[in-house]
C-alpha cells in the first residue's frame, strides 16, 4: 500500500521553512547597495552604477555596447527600435514564452507573428520560422526560455537568407551557451531583465540592452531617456531638453544596479550550483514513469531559470489527459512542500491582446497598417500542448542544493506511487 500523501493527512516530505528565496543575498551584496547610500554625492551614483554596470556586463558577453534600464521589456523594445522597426513591420516571435517579447514589438506600432515551439526545448522551432516571413518580416526574436538556448544556428541562417534582423531574448538566460556562445551574443541586439526572480537578478526591477552596433545602440539610447542621449547624473551639465526622437523613461535605478554588479561576480558560480541541482532532479526523476524532464541538446549549457516537469497519462495506462494528471500531481506536490506551479497559462497568441487585437486606438497596429495577420489558436498545437501538460518545480537556486533536490525527487516518488489516492 502506498504512503499516505501530505494532501489526505500524511507526513510533509520538505518540512516547513527549510527552502531558502532567491536571490541569495550576501554580505558582499549588502556592502555594494550600502556604497551608494554611503556616498558623498549620492546623485553621482547614478552615473557610475549605470557605467560600471554597462561595462561589465558588455565584457561579460563580449559585445561593444550595453545600456542598464528598467526592464527586459525595456531592453526589447528598445533593440526593435535600434533596428529600426517600425509601424507595420513584422517580427517572429515564438507562441510560448512572457507575452513582454511581443508587447515590445507592439510598442513600436509593428506586429508579432507567431510561430509553434520545439516541443522538445520549447524554444522556437527554427523549421516553422521561413514559412511566416512575409514581404513585410524584418526579424525574428528566438527566445531562450527557462535558461535553454534557442538553436541560434539555423535561425541566424534563416535570417542572413532573407535580410532579418535577430532580436535575442535572453531574459531567463543569463549565462546560458549555446555551442560556446553566450546567449545574447549571437543577434543582432539582444534584451534581458535582472527582475528579481531572474539568473542574475537585481532584487526588483531592471533590464540590459545589448548590441554591437553602432548605429543600433545610438537609436536605441534615444528610447532610454526621453528622446535625448543624457548620462545620468549629468542632466544640469548636459541636457538641451530638445527630443531627437520619441522616447519613454526607461533608466534603471542605481541600488537595484549596484545589486546587479555584485551579482554578476557569482553568476557562473550559481549557474552552476543551479545546473548541478537540475541535473539532479533529471537523473533522479528521469526513470519514474508518467514524468518527463527536460531534454537538453549536446550543443546547450542551460542555466535552468526553472526547472520543467511534464506529465505523461500513457506510461501508466490511464484513461486522463495529461492536464487532468498534471493538476492532481501538482496539488500533491505543493501539500508536500515542493513548491510547483504554473507560470503562463495559454499562449501568447490566445490572449485578449491578439485575440481582440486592442492594440493602439481601435486596433492599431493591425487595422492602421492592413494587416492580413491572423491568430488562430489551434496553430500552435506544442505551445498548448506544453502548457497542458507541463508544471515548474521552483527554487532549485542556490544556496539550496542536493538536500533539498533529494526531497523533491522523494515527494514526486511518493506522490507519483500514491497515484490510486489522487484518482479515485
């Protein structure tokens, strides 16, 4: 007879309390915000936060240029403008992933397409791309999602054939390679966000743009700080108050900036203690029948953002959907101390935005431009079938470690072997 679960009344597998939040604070860290704080001319931290942190993040993955803001949907939406997007024109995003990677297309008055993930990555899938460009496509936005790298090299192709730009979404990636190569480095620009729940993280909000072109970077410098190029902290120096250009508010602030730059001085150290907890929790859960974990390709170094879990009626002969075995595993898990859990909950395309296209005054983009572009749920059968069947298993950041991933991989045994006590 099998354990009793924690959701009838049985013993809890992780007990109260032990799962320590991210991001892992340290004294280091402390000293860092404390700096600012502590300076004799507090307003010039704004300057050389946002410098030191531009510098060292562009050295970290090797380009030329790189601006602190506020947000990664900042970031995005100020490389779709760099590139010089603009009303009308297309961009391929992926049907699965923050509706943010779309939203900063359609802040430049331009027009997602989707297309179907990998169903084995959930990346993008680089044989859907060729057939959704139009006339119309300026570039595709392959985005690395939950820390797994894009399959850059047949979408850089892609790209090169038809004169695309690539938009890199990194904001769960930071760290991330794909055959060697930073994630970020591959486009053409490239957008992050250091939010708090982030790889490297900044404790709150904030982003990074990146790019190593020049006239990409000048464009988009002009979103950052409406319409005009002023280095914080120098506006009374240096502002003409005379926009170039239409810009928003996008500058990142300098506690949440310092924060960052001591971050980045363990973000490999953590991507790894973060990669070898995953490894775990594959290795361990990879023989329990109904539970897929994830596949990694020979050529990625996943930085494991989350940690994904599918479910799979089929193995163990039952007659209910995996979204049905998904949820009743799910509250098992969760009455265990394991905490799982659902991030987005339909694609992309199936939200209001597209399926009402609200847009901007009365559906601009799409009715201001003509657009012929369509949103038909039913085209993107992975991304839907994912997020039937999927669920994330939180807090697999450090300074948790094995310990802790051998209660997890003990809770999924005992709930998956209880499964009589779920379907009845």
């Amino acid at each position: 007879m099998s354990e009793l679960l924690a959701l009838h009344g049985g013993r809890r597998t992780v007990p109260e309390g032990f799962i320590k939040p991210w991001p892992h604070v340290t004294e280091a860290d402390r000293r860092a915000v404390l700096a600012v704080l502590e300076a004799a001319r507090i307003a010039d931290q704004q300057r050389v936060q946002a410098e030191g942190l531009a510098r060292e993040w562009a050295d970290y993955v090797g380009v030329k240029h790189c601006i602190p803001v506020n947000s990664g949907t900042a970031a995005l939406h100020m490389c779709v403008a760099g590139l010089g997007i603009g009303p009308g024109d297309e961009v391929i995003v992926p049907a699965f992933t923050f509706w943010a990677s779309a939203a900063a297309v359609l802040h430049h008055n331009a027009i997602p397409v989707f297309v179907d993930i990998d169903p084995r990555t959930y990346c993008i899938d680089p044989a859907l791309i060729e057939a959704a460009v139009t006339d119309r496509t300026r570039a595709v936005m392959p985005v690395h999602i939950h820390g797994m790298p894009a399959d850059m090299d047949p979408i850089l192709e892609i790209a090169a054939r038809h004169g695309l730009a690539v938009i890199e979404d990194v904001a769960q990636a930071h760290g991330a390679r794909y055959k060697g190569r930073l994630c970020g480095s591959m486009g053409d620009a490239a957008g992050y966000s250091t939010q708090a729940t982030k790889t490297l993280s900044s404790g709150c909000q904030g982003g990074l743009f990146t790019t190593d072109d020049d006239e990409v970077h000048e464009r988009a410098a002009l979103l950052q700080y409406f319409g005009e190029r002023v280095v914080p902290g120098r506006e009374r120096q240096d502002q003409q108050y005379n926009a170039q250009g239409l810009g928003w508010m996008y500058r990142g602030d300098m506690l949440s900036q310092a924060f960052v730059r001591s971050q980045l001085k363990r973000l490999d150290e953590n991507n790894a203690l973060r990669a070898m907890n995953c490894r775990f929790l594959t290795d361990h859960l990879s023989d329990v029948p109904g539970i897929q974990t994830p596949f990694v390709p020979d050529e990625c170094e996943h930085v494991y953002y989350n940690y994904v879990v599918g479910f799979d009626p089929a193995p163990l002969g039952l007659e209910v959907s995996p979204r049905a075995l998904r949820e009743r595993v799910q509250a098992a898990l969760e009455a265990e101390g394991v905490p799982v859990g659902q991030w987005q909950r339909r694609s992309v395309p199936a939200q209001d935005v597209f399926q009402r296209r609200v847009g901007y005054g009365g559906g601009c983009p799409w009715v201001c431009r003509a657009s012929e572009v369509t949103y038909n749920i039913e085209d993107y059968a992975h991304a839907n079938a994912f997020l039937d069947a999927h669920c994330y298993v939180f807090d697999v950041n450090p300074p948790n470690g094995l310990e802790l991933m051998g209660m997890y991989v003990e809770a999924f045994r005992k709930v998956m072997a209880g499964l009589d006590q779920l379907l009845d």
